[in-house]
C-alpha cells in the first residue's frame, strides 16, 4: 500500500504542568482509512495528548496541522468543528436526559428557535441504527447499561461530520460481543476514509483492529510502527521500556494448587444471601488464604455480591459470618471492624476523593474507623504513607500532591494501600486492573498472590477470565445476577470451561 | 512566582489594595492611636465591626465544606440576640455578670440546638441544604419575635454591652472573641481528623462512605458550630446597640458570609476548606463597606458599588480569567 498523505500531523509536542513535563516533542501522525493505536502505560502521556488534539489543553510548544492546514484549537469546540470528535474514557454524557437528547444536546435541529423534538429522535435512531444499536432513544441515558451509554457517546461523535474520530479507551467497560460491535463499527469509519485514534491497554485488540501505532513512554514518544511489523513482546518491551520479567513470572506462574490450602473455618461465609432486584440468595465460602474469583459478564451480579459482603447495601436475606459467627452488616463501617475490605470498581466516583492528598487518601479509612476525635498522629501516617508508597510503588512518591493528578494504575494502588493498613482479613477487589497499564497490572497481581500467600482472603473480580483462573483458587460464576457455578480451579479447568459455565448457566 | 501560585495571594493582594485605596481618601487611615489605654483607629473600627461577619463565615465555612449551605445564620444571629436580651431583660439587676453570664448561655445553647435541627433535617431526612435552611431563614424571625412577643426589647446591662464595646488589655472585647473562635476552630479542624474527613464528604461523599466515614455526624457537628458561631455574632450585634430587634438583627449576613468563604478560596461545591482564607474574606467584606463610606458613595448606589467590586474582585481571583487574559496579550507575539 502506498504511503499516502497524512491527514493530521502533530509535531514537536509539548505540554507542562507545575512540577511535571506531561510532553515531550510528541510528535504524531494520522492517515485517513486507517486505525492508529495510541499506547502506553498509564501516566505516558496518552491523556494529556489527546486532550491537546481535541483543543481540551492548549499545548505550550508544538504544532498541530489537520490536511495540510497549521490550526490551534482555543477549545474542544473548535476541534469538532474542524472534525475532530472525542469518546473520552469517562462518559461525558448526563443520564438524567434521554438518549436522543444526548446524542445531540447542543446541535438540536431548531425551527424558529424551537427544537424540532420529531426530528431529534429521528437524526438519534439513524445515529444509533449506524452503530446497530437497537434502543428507545426517548429512555432516560441513565438506564442503559454503561456498554450502552458508551455507544451512545459515539452516536454522539459520529453526528457531526467527523474527519478524525478519537477513542479513549473505548472498550475497558465492553465485554466480548460489544467489542466485536464496535470493531465492525471502527472497520465501517475506516473505509468511509475516517481516520480513527484508538486507546486501549488491550492490546489482543490493538491487533485486531490497528493498522498502526505510536508508543508512548514517559511523555516521550518512542516510535511509530505497524500493527504487523511489532510483535506484541516488542510492544510491550517499547511501552515499560525494562525487561520483562515481572510479566513473565505472573505469566509462567503455575496455576495455584487447591490442595495446598486447608480449608477450616471460612474467613468470610454467605449463606442464602441475597438482595431483591440487586442479586439472588447465594452462597461462598472464602477461607484464610484463598483467592475466590468472581466471573461472569457485565452486568451479572459481580459487583452487588461485592457490596452486599462489605455492607454497602444491606442484604434483605440470608447471613454473612466472619470465622463462623454471624454478623450483622449494616454499613461499610460494620463490615470494616470485621476487617472487611472493599475496592470499588469505579475508583474515581467511588473510591477515591480526588482533591485529597494521597496521603489522606490512604490514611482514610483507617482515620473513619477511629473516628474524627482520634487523630493517626502525623509521624505515624507519614511512616505508613511512606511505607506503602514505597511498597506498591506509586509514582510520583510524593504523598502531598492531590490523587487526581496520578494516573490510573497509581490511583488504583493508592486504593489499595488505603484498605492495606486497615490490615484485613478478606479484600474484595472489583476490577482493581481494569483500565491501568500492563506493568502496574502484573504488579498488582503479584500483590493478589502475596496477600493470599501471607493469609489473607480476597476475592478477585474481574472481566478477564485468563486473569480471574491465573490468580483463583477458586472461580465463582455469575450470570444475569445469581451464582450459578462454584469451580475448584484445578488443571481441567480453562477459560473454555468458564465461559461455557457463563453461558450455559451451570456447571460444564 | 511561588508566592503568586498560593491560593491566598490574590485575597490577601486584593485586601491590601483596598486597605491602600482608602488612603487617598483618608490621609490618617492607617494611623492607630491610644486613648485612655485603648486602641481606636480606622483599621481597628474594621476588625471590630467585621468580627460578627467574621464569625458567621467561620461557621458557614464548616458547613460549606461539606457541600451544604446554611441560610438561617442570619435569623440566628437575631433568634441567639433577643433570647439573651430578653433574658437579660429580666433580670432584677441587669449589671450582674452571673446572670449575664447565664442568659450568654442560654443563647448559644438555643443556637447549637437549631443547628442540629438544621443537620438534623440535611443528613438524617435528607432534603437539600438550601431548602433546610431556607425553613430556619423564613421561620426564625419569628421565633425571635415570639421570644421577644414582638417587641424591641431593650437592656441596659453594662456587663452584656461590654461583648461589642469594652477592652481588654486595649483590644477590642469583640476582636478577641473573634480571634479567640477563629483559632480554636482552625486548631479543632486540623489538629483533630475533623477537618480532612469533613473535607472528604464534600469532596465525594459516596467514596467518603465506602471508607467507612459516617458522615451524618460530621455534618451534623458543622451545622452546630455554624449555628453557634452565628449565635455568637448575634451577642455581639444585640450587644452594640443593647437591643434585640428580631426584624433586623443580623438581616442578609448570610449572603456577606457566603461571599466572604468563597472569596476565601473555598469552593460552593464542598471538599477543600481554607479557615485563613475566610477571615480574609470577612475583612475585605468589611473594608469595602467602610471604603464606601469613607470615599463619600451616596448611599443610594453603595450596594451597587459594593457588587461591581466584588464581580471585579471574583473575576481576578479566577484562574480561569487571569488565564484569557493573559493568553490574549502575548498570545500574537509567541505565534
């Protein structure tokens, strides 16, 4: 294939924040009917560069030329109207308004200045039927499913006339069919000649549907290749830019032996519990030292076990015991006095208070568990803080900026030393490596298998099987919201063999 | 260029500024002197007649942190007057200091009391902080009034007129409350995990009860020191002219206090607090309303001048404008 023009070219981009260099002299280049994957881990710079391509930051060195034109965009505004459309990570969209409503807000076809609501809903279906979605766009956003609100978010971009279409991390939150339909949406973009920017940290899906890439590492970029001519082990090696041996002893880890553990009394034990509309009566057992996964798709029923175990909703029946006697959970505090710990999946709405230092970020708990007229003295946090910062290698290790300036994976370890130093006995983790990158998610299993090595109980949720079997003494299987399957993970057991547990909807 | 970055350095330069202003106008503006061992001056009339505000501010600082709003401070501060007025009123020898002492009491258990019925209504029932409020706002003229049956009770009680006019050690009794209120809350917020935890709630409350925070507490304990702070204020503005007036006591102090905290640094959208940058708030507040006076503003338009002050003032703090405004200039010289 010849090389044809670039549509857009970024040269020589640079962008600072107090105290940080986000860019580097970036330089990037898009080709029309061509999808280009941005990768790298968390804090390379993937964000910040994408925020100044869609006019979101203004970058302080640098330019930016969009079909042979130089332009400077004062705003994300400016940048679509010139043909760039953005589907941030984060859905921007409000689930109060309908869909119509918000695939359109802001370009509602009007007559006399009133808008032509017959019209809305029309434009919305034809937006939507493109991507073969097939929903009422007068229901409120809210009630769709986060898959859903993600598609909607790209109806919303595909409205106006996109020449560049910008997909931040489209898939963290898609499971494997609405991947698929959103590839053969991206495949349609490309041969209408669009040329698509895609962000994932998966990278089987960079190859599936890049053509092309540029890695970025440190704010810096590293190069641009082919899709064909890297292969994944040289992706990765170019994305953490070290050796590869942390992966690989997760990688090569040989499956966690059952047998080695003695199952007495379990830690935590559920019996017929369960919360009408949320989960139906289940029941686990999670013993000292064992790694129960939870698998099955979105949507059914992972987090509400979750919840229902950490006393986040309270359960309309059934039982919980912590080391055989039963307990009433009747908040998150309850469930924290018997050492019960809780990541939630949604780390930014629900995990972490992002104006807060990480220092009292990780101090929180611990702090509501004394209450405010007990103060952690300042020494004893600052030793901990340090301790844990140190430990999980949170980057930058500076315990005094604000959490919202880390990058996912940094987040994700702030939450995770925030419920280490409540010490507890079993550590619900939800989706704890979704959306972080491939180096802070082999550190963050490694640290799955020394907590359940050092006697802790955890059970492990996640969307990605090979992970939940790689980490599970035992795999737990959800499907449209009751428990279904309990699968001692021994060699029989595969990826194969959950998934047809998930669909068949028992044991296989 | 670090000094510039602090979050306090436009209030505390916009303060000066003001206070600088003022000298053009009032040559001895600055002069402090000493009479009968007590200071008078014209800063000194402003941290005396700003203490109330300052006080009020301070309370609604807590409560804004956590993502509330408290409008009824202002009929506290006139509930907190007339009860003690009218306790006081009743005495058989008004200069006694134990009963002044007791109806002083009274009048800030009352207000404690309606603030927990405001965090009560918040946290427990539920409704929104604005609406809480807006109950005590309407209803607690009222209750002064009831408590006064509808009358100006006034009082002749030198010990109760010594909260607003008297000395101590030559300072002004009521700048020394103030003080002595400011510092002992900002050492309970910060030295205890008050502050960070009540900080927490307004930053994301659904995350701050994950972590195990029982936040109806925290947020009931802001409304009450809100509340008697206010009732402190309102000792004071009784006291300054020995009189109770349950219409007028205290009338709009809660808009003052509001733009003093978000003047202040603090944000309407709870999580991070700044007790320093609310006092300043306060000042600035007070300043400009003695700056009206002093450069000769007919009182007609004063409160129309007060609040292109106060947009000019809001609009410089603003990262966001000083941004536009300083990417405009060098923006063709840098392209």
């Amino acid at each position: 294939m010849p090389e044809s023009e670039p549509l857009l070219v970024m040269r020589g981009i640079g962008k600072r924040f107090p105290g940080v260099v986000a860019l580097d002299g970036v330089d990037l280049r898009l080709f029309p009917g061509e999808v280009h994957a941005l990768m790298g881990e968390n804090g390379a710079g993937k964000s910040t560069l994408i925020k100044v391509l869609t006019g979101a930051y203004h970058h302080d060195q640098g330019d930016i030329s969009l079909a042979g034109e130089s332009v400077a965009f004062a705003g994300p505004h400016q940048a679509r109207q010139a043909g760039i459309s953005t589907v941030y990570q984060e859905i921007n969209l409000c689930p109060n308004l309908s869909v119509a409503e918000n695939v359109l807000i802001g370009r509602a076809p009007t007559r006399f200045g009133r808008i032509r609501w017959s019209a809305v809903r029309r434009r919305a279906e034809e937006l939507l039927d493109r991507l073969h979605l097939n929903i009422d766009v007068g229901s409120d956003l809210g009630t769709h499913s986060i898959a859903v609100q993600q598609m909607v978010a790209i109806a919303r971009a595909l409205d106006v006339d996109a020449k560049v279409l910008v997909l931040d991390e489209p898939t963290s939150s898609l499971d494997a069919s609405e991947v698929d339909q959103l590839f053969r949406v991206m495949r349609g973009l490309k041969e209408e000649g669009i040329a698509v920017l895609f962000v994932t940290h998966f990278l089987d899906q960079v190859y599936e549907i890049a053509d092309r890439m540029t890695v970025l590492r440190n704010g810096r970029r590293v190069g641009e290749y082919r899709t064909a001519e890297l292969s994944q082990l040289d992706l990765v090696a170019a994305m953490i830019g070290k050796d590869l041996a942390v992966l690989e002893d997760i990688e090569e880890a040989p499956r966690r032996e059952v047998a080695v553990l003695e199952r007495g009394t379990p830690v935590v034990s559920a019996d017929g519990l369960g919360r009408a509309g949320a989960i139906a009566p289940f029941s686990l057992a999670i013993h000292k030292g064992e790694v129960v996964g939870l698998a099955g798709l979105l949507g059914s029923g992972r987090t509400e076990v979750a919840r229902l175990l950490f006393g986040a909703d309270r359960a309309d029946q059934g039982q919980i015991a912590v080391d055989g006697e039963p307990v009433a959970l009747r908040g998150p505090q309850s469930a924290m006095r018997q050492k019960i710990a809780y990541c939630p999946e949604n780390r930014r709405t629900d995990g972490l208070v992002e104006e807060l230092t990480v220092r009292e970020n990780i101090i929180l708990a611990l702090q509501a568990d004394r209450g405010w007229a007990r103060p952690v003295p300042r020494g004893k946090q600052d030793e901990l803080v340090a301790r844990y910062v140190r430990a999980l290698d949170i980057r930058p290790a500076d315990p005094e900026i604000p959490v919202r300036n880390l990058s996912g994976g940094n987040q994700q370890k702030v939450l995770l030393a925030r419920w280490l130093i409540t010490e507890p006995k079993l550590m619900i983790l939800d989706e704890p490596t979704r959306g972080i990158d491939v180096g802070a998610k082999a550190e963050i299993q490694k640290l799955v298998v020394e907590l359940s090595d050092g006697g802790m109980a955890v059970l492990f949720i996640s969307a990605e099987l090979e992970e939940v079997l790689r980490l599970s003494h035992k795999v737990a299987v959800l499907r449209d919201r009751k428990l279904v399957a309990e699968l001692d993970n021994t060699d029989g057991l595969d990826t194969d063999r959950v998934m047809a547990a998930i669909a068949s909807g028992g044991v296989a | 260029m670090s000094v510039v970055r602090h979050r306090l350095f436009w209030p505390v330069a916009m303060l000066v500024a003001l206070l600088l202003s003022n000298l053009f106008f009032t040559s001895g503006f600055f002069s402090i002197e000493v009479r009968d061992g007590h200071l008078f001056g014209s800063v000194i009339d402003i941290l005396r007649q700003g203490a109330p505000l300052m006080l009020v501010a301070l309370g609604m600082t807590l409560v804004i942190a956590t993502g509330g709003i408290d409008l009824s401070v202002g009929a506290v501060v006139a509930i907190s007057g007339a009860m003690a007025c009218q306790q006081i009123a009743g005495l058989d020898d008004q200069g006694a200091v134990g009963g002044v002492l007791v109806a002083v009491a009274l009048a800030l258990v009352l207000s404690g009391g309606l603030g927990a019925w405001n965090g009560f209504l918040v946290s427990v029932v539920g409704i929104q902080p604005i609406i809480a409020t807006l109950i005590l706002m309407v209803a607690g003229r009222g209750v002064a009034q009831v408590i006064t049956d509808g009358q100006i009770v006034n009082v002749n009680s030198p010990p109760y007129k010594t909260i607003a006019t008297g000395f101590l050690f030559g300072i002004p009794v009521p700048v020394i409350i103030a003080a002595g209120v400011v510092a002992l809350v900002a050492v309970v917020t910060r030295r205890s995990a008050f502050g960070m935890l009540l900080e927490s709630v307004g930053g994301n409350a659904g995350a701050s009860r994950l972590a195990g925070i029982r936040s109806r507490r925290l947020i009931i304990i802001a409304y009450v020191v809100c509340a008697v702070c206010a009732g402190v204020a309102g000792l004071m503005v009784s006291s300054t002219v020995s009189s109770a007036d349950g219409n007028n006591n205290g009338l709009l102090i809660e808009l003052d206090a509001i733009l003093a905290v978000v003047i202040g640094g603090t944000s309407l959208l709870g999580g991070r607090f700044s007790i320093a940058g609310t006092v300043i708030g306060a000042l600035l507040i007070k300043t400009l309303d003695t700056t009206v006076y002093t450069i000769g503003i007919p009182p007609e338009v004063a409160l129309l001048f007060k609040a292109v002050v106060v947009v000019i003032l809001c609009l410089v703090q603003s990262p966001a404008f000083r941004a536009k405004i300083a990417r405009r200039q060098p923006a063709e010289v840098a392209a």
